[in-house]
C-alpha cells in the first residue's frame, strides 16, 4: 500500500493533485522559507528576467531628495569656511608622542552657527574627520548636516566600511559637540582601547587675541610601532571651527564620599566622567532622565545626552571586574540642555540620588 | 495573494507575475525541496535547485496550453518531479523524468484504480488526508509532519497507520 501511494504521487498529473489543493495550500501556508530574497534573485536570473529597476518617478524623487540635502550643506561649507578657521599642526616626534595638532578658536564668533569637529582614527585602517553644523536659534541648537571626511586610508572604502574597520575600536562615529572652551576629553581618548591618550592646553595668544587649544595625541600601545596616519591625516588640514562662545565651565562636586564622578558643568552640558571606581553609574547613566534645579527654583530638563563606556563593542566582558576597571577609564556622559543655563543661576542637580552642586 | 491573481499578474506581465509568484511559493517549494532532498543536498545547492525549479515553472507555464485550474497543483507536481529527478541523477540510478515524459495511464483498470485511490485518500478527511500528502507526496518523516502540523510524532504515526488500514479496507470492498 505504501509502495502504491509513493507512485501515485511520483506520477500524480496536475489535475490529479487538483484535487488536494487545500491540503497543498495549507501545507503551503505553513511553510517557511530560509531565504527567499536569494531564492528570488537566482530564480529571475535563471529564467532570464532582470529584476524590476525603480521606476522613473522614484529615481527622480531620490535625486531631487538628494539634490535638496547637498545643496544646502555645500552652502553652509562654504559659508562657515570663509569665516572662521582652525589649523591644525602637525609635529611628528618619536614614540610615544607621535603627533600634535593644534586647534585655533575663530577670532570671529559667529551668533548664527556653530561647527562641531570631531575625528576618529585607527591605527592602520583609515581616519575621519567629521564636521557637524548646527545652527543657533532660540531653542538652542539645530542639527543641520555633517560632512565626515575622509583624511587616509583607502579611498574605495565607504564609511560603512569605515564604521566595519573601527568597529573593532569602539563606536566608529562618535559625534560630540564641543561647546566649551575644555576640551581635553577629546573623541580620540574615548574611542580607542588603549591606543590613544590626549589632552589638551588652553594657550592665549596675547599677540592677536585669539585662543589656542593645543592638543597633544600620544600613542600608548605598544603594539602600533610606526607613526599612525593621525600625521598625515591632518597634515595640511585646515578645518573651521566655532565654539558657540567662551563657555565658563565650572566643577560640581557631592557630599557622598562613594561619588567618583568628575562633573563639570557648562552652560550647555554636564560632563560626567567615571573614575573606575564607579564605572557602573556610566550604565546606569544612560537609561534616566534628568533635570537641574535652578535658585528661583525652577528646573531644566536635561534632553539630550550621549555617552558610552568608550570601546564597548566586542571588546570587553562584563562579568570581569578587569574589564570593567578598563571600561571605567574611558567611560564618560554628557547631558546636554535643552537651553543653555546660566551658570550663575544653577543651584543642583540630581543624579541617581546624588546631588551635585558647584564646586565653593 | 491569491493564485487567480498570480496567473492573472503572470498573463499581464511575466515578470511581475513571477516575481509574484516567488514570493508567494518560494518557502512551499523550499519546503518540497528540503524534504525531498534535504538528507542529499546543501543548503546552497537547495537554493539553486529552488530556483531551477521556478525557472522550470516559467518555461512550462509558457508552453502551457491549457488553462492552469490549480496554481498549487501545478507547481507541486512540476517541484516533486525535479526533485526525483535531482534524486536520480545524485544516484546515477536513471535521467530526470522530464515534464514531457510524464507516464500516461494506459490501462483502464490502473486508471480507475488510481482514481479511486486518490478520492479514497480525500475521503479520509483532514488532518490524515495532509498527512499523508506530507509523506507520500512530500516525503517528509513523520517527525517533520508532526512539527509542521503541530501534532505528536506518535500520532502521526498512529494516524498514518490507521489510515494505511483503512485504505486497505476501503479498496478490497
């Protein structure tokens, strides 16, 4: 009987089967593919048809999307380039200095824009430098467009690919305004294990009045031998630059003798970084909502905030209190206001149930 | 979709219409494909027999001259025979039964005979009557049946058992 129901399948006709079709539709129904789309490409490639183009309409509307989004950025480049400026110098040296740059405030401050600088390296691969414009108005600040440039490394490679290669080293595109006149915790400290250590010297030249910001890049990893592309990436770069203004930045401080944190405050941010004693705040950190207190005794709502735990992807293991001791020197939080605040005015803020409050 | 709209799509553009189709059918004929072969092929080499078989099903479609009455008659038949075929030529045993070499009933007793079993298997009624299309048709193991069709493998069994002896019964009256 067996044998007799496998022929008659085997040799079943079309209109035989017909006869089963919603026992095929269910079995159909409850069938699931592992991969279609490749199913799908094979299948049209061998029966000779190409796959389906966009349709007139839809390549016209992605260019004039496109079209719409360049023409605006390629202005505020243009714009923002002729009025302010930064240079970045370069001094190579010997291990473990290998390079210098320095970063010159714009002697022109501009009320209408800024420009965040940003970059991101690695040690082999490529180098970014990524530009970001936000516009001033009365809400504070408005995103308008970035323009991440590439300074080394192979030109084929996209910056999805670039995001691939630095993986490996952390969040690839790390964007952090610099609204303030410290900025020693540059990106390049935060997103590389080990690889980089900075800081920067507020220099005032007295000559013309402008300040400079001389940021040291120092090579720590013993590993990477040769002068890292940082050298040529910005070698003869020129970048404009405006911080928002001279922000006063002041230090908060807390009662409780378990508070690690190093606070600072500016008008625009907070900028919490964790000693490694307390690294876990800087999980903590991410998942609240926070407001400032003010002395007329009204608060602002803390926003917007970034921050991480540096290069937490792939290379770190939670359950190992080493790695969290690694993380913890490389963790940071900024929370950003949604207005800037007055410095004067700010009473405290509350953080997981530690108050802070300036520095007397 | 249903399958009046895929054949009504296919009439009107081909590859539309196909495209269509793929999208409804691939995880069926996949599901053909991996029962039939899954123990003597790849994931890949499934893949692309997958798509040999839709390639299959557009250029008989395109030489077909009848109407389609069932869309999902139509490509089971035309899924199982290329995987015996594939089967065969992986065993050397003998060529692809081609679509054209389908064997006609010749005699009028086998005639009636099939025709008989196929309504007596349609007598059975639902979930046997899927069950045994899943493994004799298919040719799934009862383990696949009982998790495609969410039932115990025992009672596949039990059922494919039972209905064995019930077609049995059926024919000698």
């Amino acid at each position: 009987m067996e044998k007799m129901l496998t022929d008659l399948f085997e040799t079943a006709s079309f209109e035989e089967l017909a006869g089963f079709d919603s026992e095929l539709g269910s079995i159909a129904e409850h069938s699931e593919c592992e991969d279609s789309e490749t199913v799908l490409a094979k299948s049209m490639r061998k029966a000779g048809i190409s796959r389906r183009r966009l349709s007139f309409r839809k390549r016209l509307t992605i260019m004039l999307a496109a079209a719409l989004i360049l023409i605006p950025a390629s202005v505020a480049v243009a714009h923002h380039i002729n009025k302010l400026e930064v240079f970045f110098g370069i001094e190579d040296g010997n291990s473990p200095y290998v390079s210098e740059f320095v970063k010159r405030q714009a002697a022109v401050e501009n009320d209408d824009a800024m420009l965040v600088v940003d970059g991101a390296l690695s040690d082999d691969v490529c180098s970014y430098i990524m530009v970001s414009f936000y516009a001033k108005n009365e809400k504070g600040r408005q995103y308008i467009y970035d323009i991440r440039h590439k300074l080394a490394g192979d030109d084929e490679r996209s910056a999805e690919r670039w995001n691939d290669a630095l993986a490996p080293y952390g969040n690839a595109i790390y964007e952090s305004p610099l609204y303030y006149n410290d900025i020693y915790n540059l990106v390049f400290t935060q997103q590389y294990k080990g690889a980089m250590v900075s800081h920067a010297d507020r220099v005032f030249d007295e000559s013309d009045g402008a300040v400079y910001y001389k940021i040291t890049i120092r090579n720590d990893r013993t590993d990477i031998t040769r002068p890292i592309t940082l050298i040529e990436a910005f070698s003869g770069l020129s970048v404009d630059i405006n911080f928002v203004k001279n922000a006063e930045m002041i230090r908060l401080v807390s009662d409780d003798p378990e508070c690690f944190h190093d606070v600072k405050l500016s008008p625009f941010a907070l900028y919490i970084t964790f000693d490694e004693r307390d690294v876990r705040y800087a999980f903590s950190l991410h998942s609240y909502d926070y407001a400032a207190k003010l002395k007329n005794g009204e608060t602002v709502k803390v926003d917007y905030r970034y921050g991480g735990n540096a290069p937490a992807a792939g290379n770190y293991d939670v359950s190992k209190h080493e790695d969290w001791v690694e993380m913890g020197r490389y963790s940071y939080c900024d929370l950003v206001f949604k207005n800037p605040i007055d410095l004067e005015e700010f009473e405290s803020i509350e953080i997981d149930g530690i108050v802070y409050r300036p520095a007397s | 979709m249903t399958d009046e709209k895929i054949l009504l799509s296919l009439k009107k553009d081909v590859r539309t219409g196909f495209e269509e189709l793929i999208r409804q059918y691939a995880p069926y004929i996949g599901t053909i494909v991996r029962s039939r072969l899954g123990a003597v092929t790849t994931a890949d080499e499934r893949t692309d027999i997958t798509s040999d078989i839709f390639a299959e099903i557009l250029s008989a479609y395109r030489e077909e001259k009848e109407p389609i009455t069932s869309l999902k008659a139509y490509i089971s038949v035309i899924a199982v025979r290329h995987c015996i075929g594939v089967f065969r030529k992986k065993h050397s045993q003998a060529e692809r039964v081609s679509m054209d070499d389908l064997p006609e009933p010749s005699e009028n007793e086998k005639q009636y005979d099939r025709t008989e079993l196929m309504e007596l298997l349609r007598s059975l009624g639902e979930p046997d009557c899927e069950i045994f299309l899943r493994k004799y048709f298919l040719g799934q193991r009862s383990a696949e049946i009982a998790e495609a069709m969410k039932l115990r493998t025992n009672t596949v069994d039990q059922k494919i058992s039972r209905g064995l002896r019930k077609l049995r019964d059926m024919m000698k009256e």
